[in-house]
C-alpha cells in the first residue's frame, strides 16, 4: 500500500483557507470595470467597490475591530450594505446584519448577545440609532446616508462618525488576510425569536463559500448577471448572494424597498436577469397590472422559497417569462440548502401538473452532503412512500456552527449527526422531500393528524386567494379544528361559505377549515406569514389534543 501521507503536507502553495470574500478580489482583478452596483443615480464598477470594502476594513481595525469581532448593520438593501458583506470580515470581524424590521427591544437585545462594537445604521432608522446611544454607550455607531434615503440634518447627528468619512480614513490599498481557519466565523443571524429569545445562528467562511458556489451551480447562473436585490441582505445575508454575485461579477441592483411597479421598472431598465423573493413577492408581482411589464425583455429567472407556488401563480408568471426555481432552507442552512431540481420530463406536464411537482421542497444542494427525512425518535429513515412522516434534516458543510452562547440548543440541533430543522416531511419515491408541516403547525383533530399546509395548498387554488394561513382552534368536541386567515387579491370578493364549499370538494370533511377570517396576513419583513401571530390570536396552545 502506498503511503499517501507521508511528505504530503498542507502548506501555502497547495491550501488556502475557502472565503467568500476572496471572490470580489478575483472580480476586481479580472472585471475591474465592469458595473457591481446600480443605485439610484449610482453607477459603482468592481474596482471601485473592492477599493471601498478594502478602505472599510482598514477603517474598522482603526477603531479597534479584530477577529471575532462583531460588526452589526441595520441597513436596507444598499451599496453600503453590499461593501459590509466584504468589508467586515476582511477586518477579521464577524458581520451581524439587523432585520430592519425589528423593535427596538429586539435590537438592543441581539446587540448586547452578539457582542457588537460597531453599528452601521441608515438614516431612515436615526431616532432608534438615539436611543442605542443611551442605551449602549459603548457601542460605535456609524451613520450612513444613501442618495435615495432620508438626507442628513443640519446640526443633528446620530450616531459617532459617518459612512463615507468613516472609508476616507481608510487604506484603499489595504492587506487583507485570508481567514486562518475556514473554520472561523463569518457572519451572525439571528431568528425570529417566536418562542422565546432570538438564537443567533454562526456561519462560517467554508459554508458562505460553498453556499454562494451552490447559487451558481442550482442557477447555472452565468458571468455577469444582473441581480435585483428584491430579497432583503438581512434575511441569511441575502441566502448568500452578496457572494455569490462577485462570484460571477455580476451587478447588484440594490432596492431599498420592494414595489411591485418599481421592480417592473427596474428590471425593464437594467435587463434585470435573476431576483430570489417569498411567494408573497412573486405573487404581488403576478398579479400586477398588466401594462407594467411593458418592456421587459425575458426570460428572468426568480428563486422562491418557503411555500411552494401555486398553479395560478405559476402560470402567470410563466406567461410573463419568470422561470421559479422552489428552494428550501432555514437561517441555520445559509438560507437554501435544498433545491426542487427541475426535471426535462416536466415540461410536458401541465400546469397543475407541473406546480404538483414544484411544490416539492426537492434534493440536496449541490454542496450540501444530505437532507433526508428521519424519525426524530429513532433516527431511521422513513419509508419513500409519500406517505410516512418524519423530521426534514439537514447535514455537509453548509450548516452553521451552532447558536452562539447556546450550548444546549447546539448541541439538540445536531443530535443524531444531522441538523434537526423542525419540519416535518415525506420522502417521494424520487428521492425528493415534501414538507407536510412545521412540528407545531400539525392540527390534531379527534386523534386525526391534520397538515396546515395540505389546507393551505386547496385555498391557494382558489382564484380570489392572494394568501393564506390555516392554524387551529380550540374546540370542545374534537380539541382542536383548522380555521383560515385569507388576504383576497385586489378587487377580489368570496365569501366564506364559497371557500368552504372550495375546500370541501377537494379535502376529507374533517380537515375543512371550521371558520374563515378575511383580511391582511401578520407578515415578516421577508414576507412570510406569521403563523405564531395567529395562533396567538385564536388561543391555538390552549387546545387539548384528543
């Protein structure tokens, strides 16, 4: 036997550490003058974006910011959001990026778990940058002012020092290092914090790398996309596209606010080539009017995760020349992590047919090493029947480190060797899972296991149905019926008898929602719906199950 060991050593000429930040040096070198950034009036090429972030990091170990540093920023989807992506951790910090959503309470919470030294804040969010001062006198806030945010105020300052003034102290030309250990953390992101305090989930620079390389490989995205940033940078650090677009030198077009109307202009103007969203986005833009497309040039190809599309949706925005990609994935994955990979013989399905098959949350990633559906009790596989249900997990390099300060949490997550994602799902006879529901969103009716999604799915074929959520009730007989929560489209009108009947003719009797309430679904920032909010609302844990 040959001894492959032996003298054969890692050292510098045949191992570096894998680093996300590392491509915006390749894009600088060979596209330097190729457009990264589209903002506004702002036209900003490679160089010069690798010039800032180079001048940011410099800038920040100025202030005293190291390894492991945390480096938080409540930004919008902006130019000076994109630079944070490289800037921060080629300082050897740890980038915390803020759901700009969030109250106050939240925030001042997850800055103080996370350690941050240094604040990036938009001026649209100057009066709670205030209160952070008073409350986090420690904490260096930078403010930052972008051309279509509010303007600054003569004589009024919130925060320590500003963005731009901030890089002008910075070194241009400054030695970034790769990070020692791929190992080493990149970013921190928290969750939503539903059930208590929000777990802040470590990323590290192998599995932004890998993940940002997947994008790629899932899209088959070629050189030089143009890239809408309808997907908030806060949301998994955009599920790792600020990467994956220096990758391939692309151009981020930066949107601070999604408007249906503003992305059909944009994407008319700018050739608009990808955009990832939640299906509340995909929906409000195919159900647009349509003389807002007017100019776009197809095909654009759009990510959606979370609730797969229904038919109708699907076929509108087919008839608009917008290709759906389903992925799934959770914040401790990176965001996707699984993807419905489209097979050839789809095409000749029809509609219905077709969004049958999308709807399935799908295969691994291609970096990904697996995702499987196991019984959380035993660990064994479940049967690849469709029908047998068991936990969706996780496991490979693009899973987090772990919840930071949570040793408990950590190690639950991981237990068996796979990343326990809470949702339960099937194993099709493909080899492709299918989510039936979250553990908790699981209705259990007289001793009957009801899925809220499978509810979900029968409404949103509906045509008046924009969106909706299925949670449970409490009831003195059965312990616990479905109800729905549903947003009509515009100038839509059902009532709840007729959508009752809907539901009735394509579900057993004993899953048909009991009750439907009309109006504006509770949503996150990302756009999807907050189920928690509606089982607060209808007392859904005061139910007995029986």
């Amino acid at each position: 036997m040959a001894d492959f060991d032996t003298g054969l050593g890692r050292n510098a000429a045949n191992y570096a550490a894998l680093t996300p930040i590392d491509f915006i040096a390749r894009a600088a070198a060979v596209y330097g003058k190729r457009t990264a950034i589209i903002h506004g009036a702002l036209r900003q090429d490679w160089d010069q974006t690798y010039r800032r972030t180079r001048r940011l990091a410099s800038a920040l170990q100025g202030l005293g910011v190291g390894k492991n540093d945390t480096v938080s920023a409540m930004l919008p989807n902006t130019p000076a959001m994109v630079e944070a992506h490289f800037g921060v951790p080629m300082a050897g910090a740890v980038l915390n990026a803020l759901n700009i959503r969030l109250d106050a309470e939240s925030i001042v919470f997850m800055l103080r778990h996370g350690e941050a030294k240094v604040l990036l804040i938009d001026s649209e969010f100057a009066a709670l940058a205030q209160q952070l001062r008073t409350q986090l006198p420690a904490l260096k806030i930078v403010e930052v002012f972008d051309e279509l945010g509010p303007p600054p105020v003569a004589g009024e300052r919130f925060g320590h020092l500003e963005y731009e003034a901030l890089l002008a102290g910075g070194d241009e030309h400054f030695d970034w290092q790769m990070p020692a250990d791929e190992w080493d953390a990149i970013a921190l992101n928290y969750t939503s914090g539903t059930t208590g305090d929000p777990k802040g989930v470590v990323y590290h620079h192998r599995g932004a790398a890998l993940n940002a390389v997947s994008n790629i490989l899932e899209w088959d995205l070629p050189k030089h996309p143009v890239y809408l940033w309808t997907l908030p940078m806060f949301h998994c650090n955009g599920w790792c596209f600020p990467w994956t677009v220096a990758a391939r030198a692309g151009v981020n077009v930066c949107l601070r606010k999604f408007e249906p109307k503003l992305v059909f202009d944009l994407i008319a103007e700018h050739g608009i080539t990808h955009y990832c969203a939640a299906p509340i986005v995909h929906a409000a833009l195919a159900n647009a009017p349509e003389g807002w497309r007017a100019g776009i040039r197809g095909p654009v190809k759009a990510m959606v995760a979370g609730a797969p599309p229904p038919a109708a949706v699907l076929a509108k925005m087919e008839a608009m020349q917008f290709e759906l990609t389903h992925v799934y994935g959770l914040t401790e994955v990176y965001g996707p992590a699984a993807v419905c990979a489209e097979q050839d013989e789809w095409n000749t399905l029809s509609v219905d047919q077709r969004a049958v098959q999308k709807s399935r949350q799908g295969v691994r990633y291609h970096l990904q090493s697996g995702v499987t559906v196991l019984s959380p009790d035993t660990m064994a596989p479940v049967a690849a029947d469709g029908e047998e249900i068991g936990e969706i997990m996780f496991r490979g390099n693009i899973c987090m480190k772990g919840y930071l300060k949570n040793d408990r949490a950590t190690h639950e997550a991981f237990a068996g060797g796979w990343f326990h994602t809470g949702d339960l799902g099937v194993m099709n006879a493909d080899g492709y899972i299918k989510i039936k529901d979250r553990s908790k969103d699981i209705i259990i009716s007289g001793g009957e296991n009801i899925s809220s999604v499978e509810v979900e799915d029968v409404l949103y074929r509906h045509p008046a149905v924009l969106a909706a959520a299925v949670v449970a009730q409490p009831d003195e007989k059965w312990g616990e019926t479905p109800c729905a929560f549903v947003e009509l489209k515009e100038g839509a009108e059902v009532g709840a008898a007729e959508l009752t009947e809907f539901c009735r003719s394509h579900l057993a009797g004993f899953k048909v929602p009991k009750a439907i309430y009309f109006g504006p679904l509770p949503k996150t920032s990302t756009g999807k719906i907050q189920k928690f909010e509606l089982r607060k609302r209808m007392k859904s844990d005061s139910a007995i199950n029986v």
